[in-house]
C-alpha cells in the first residue's frame, strides 16, 4: 500500500494534493491511499462540506511493514508522522525552498518555487493526460486560490495562474465560491482561537533554541486581533509554555486587502523577529503592505539563529 500524506495537521493544499493524487495513483493500478494526521483546519472543513467528498483517513496507528509513502507539500522530516520511515518514501513532491529532501534517499523528487504544490499536482495531470474526480478538482483549484490569497501572495507565479485556470474550466461553482472559503475560515472567536493557531502552528529546535511560529489567514484582519488581542495573547502564552520556546512569533494574513500583520508578545521574540525581518521598528503588532506566509519568516529566522547570535 503507498499511503499519500502530508505534514502534521495539513492545510488544505496538503490534503487536497493527497487526495488528487491517490487517485492518480489508483488509477496507474498502484494500490494507494490519501492519509493525515492531526487536525483539520476550518477551510479544509468547508470544502469537506461544499463537496461532500473527503475520501481521506485520519491515521493514528503503526503502517504496514510493506508500507511505502508519498508525500505532498511536505519535505521536512520534522513536520511528519514519526513512524514514517524516510527510507519507505518513493516519491515527494513540495513547492518550499526549505527542504531536506537528503533524507529521502529512495525518493523521486519534484520540488519547485510555485505558489502551490496543488500547481505542480495539476501540471503532472496535465502531462499524464489524467483528469481526476470534480471533486478532486474543486480541491486542487481550492487549494491554489487559497495558497496564493487569490493570486495576492508574492509567491503566485503564472503557473498557479495558469494551473487554476485550467481547473475551473472543468467547474461550475457559484461565483461567490472564493468569498465563501475565505469567510469560513475567518470566524475567529475567544472559544476558537486557541485551536485555530494551534492547528497552524510549528515548532522546532535552532542552534540551542526552540522557536515556534503560527500562522493565520482571515479577512478582516486588523479589526479581529484588535478585538481579541487579549484572548490572542493568553492563546499564545500557553502554546509558549506547553511547547517550552524561547521565542514565539505569529504571522497574520489578510485574505482581503493582501497584507501581513507580524504579531509577538515578548521583548525577546520581538527582538529576534525584529533582526530576522529587517525591520527595526518592529511594533508587537506590526502591518506590512504584502503578503509574507510563515514559510518565508522560517528562511530568515534560521539564518539568524544559525548565526548563533544572541537577543
């Protein structure tokens, strides 16, 4: 069995690459199946909905010793299931410049700077002459329009342009589709908001220090972290002490006008992120006129620590 699968609690390009992808693999008579682990976000649950199709199993136990996988918008062997072993991955396929795809000795690898990894799924279709499930297709063009804020994000190519493109051709969805994902993901509460960063929040150990950085993504952007500032912070402060960093840092996307809001509630974090980001004045909640998604902070604040400098 090659079980497709993607990053802890994986967004909705990671879900929908395994589960386009699966069928993909089916289809060329290779027994396959699309798996995550983790939670879901809110955005995966509304397409879930809008399409009554989520053939996707939460895996919780051990694999097959016969096992082999393929993973999709994921390369870090710190993100994954830690009962996949990296000699069993055949093939891996990832859109970030922050890879370790040396770990992966066995592996087929696609890796390139677009937008989406839903783009590079589509182009390999596209090769393959393979049209998947509508459903499949709602999830890829979901995904893409989602990844680059509706072609807003500095990371859109013309790729991802010409990629969701090709996929809507073969859709009919009401044109306030788009408006409706993003909405679904932007009801943020003082009931949700932990589980909300939580689900999008990473982790991991630099140079002797443990760094951790969430990221949100909704509409209205300003006028929410206004209004729960001091429920952000509580929600951040425990994610601090369960997760015992030395810094903390959240990044917020506006789905809306395309900005981003750097949000930190520390002297120390401020300071790191202040040096990382180039930013000198950097306010604890800080708004820069463009898009910059968490993946490109990890670039710049692995770069600073690997310096082994102090704050």
């Amino acid at each position: 069995m090659i079980f497709v699968t993607s990053y802890d609690s994986p967004d909705l390009d990671g879900i929908a690459c395994a589960i386009a992808y699966s069928e993909f693999l089916n289809k060329e008579e290779k027994r396959a199946q699309a798996i995550y682990y983790g939670d879901l976000g809110l955005e995966v649950e509304f397409v879930k909905q809008y399409t009554k199709y989520f053939p996707v199993e939460k895996h919780t136990d051990g694999f097959p010793e016969d096992s082999q996988f393929v993973l999709v918008d994921a390369a870090d062997p710190d993100e994954l299931e830690k009962t996949i072993i990296p000699e069993k991955v055949i093939e891996v396929i990832d859109h970030h410049p922050l890879v370790f795809t040396e770990t992966f000795i066995h592996a087929q690898k696609t890796i390139e700077l677009v937008g989406s990894c839903a783009t590079l799924i589509t182009e390999k279709f596209q090769q393959e002459h393979f049209i998947p499930s509508k459903e499949a297709i709602i999830y890829l063009y979901s995904a893409i329009i989602s990844n680059t804020v509706n072609f807003k994000n500095t990371i859109t190519t013309q790729r991802d342009i010409d990629a969701a493109t090709y996929l809507k051709s073969f859709l009919d969805i009401p044109d306030n589709y788009i408006e409706q994902m993003f909405s679904s993901k932007s009801k943020l509460t003082p009931k949700n908001l932990y589980h909300v960063i939580f689900q999008d929040f990473f982790a991991k150990p630099i140079n002797g220090k443990r760094v951790g950085i969430g990221q949100i993504e909704i509409a209205n952007l300003d006028e929410t972290i206004t209004k729960l500032w001091n429920e952000l912070v509580v929600a951040l402060e425990r994610i601090r002490k369960e997760d015992r960093l030395d810094y903390i840092f959240l990044v917020g996307i506006d789905l809306n006008e395309g900005k981003t809001m750097f949000i930190s509630i520390d002297e120390q974090s401020r300071l790191l992120f202040s040096h990382a980001l180039e930013i000198p004045d950097l306010k604890n909640k800080h708004t820069i006129d463009f898009i910059m998604m968490r993946k490109q902070v990890w670039l710049k604040v692995d770069k600073i620590l690997e310096s082994q400098r102090e704050f």
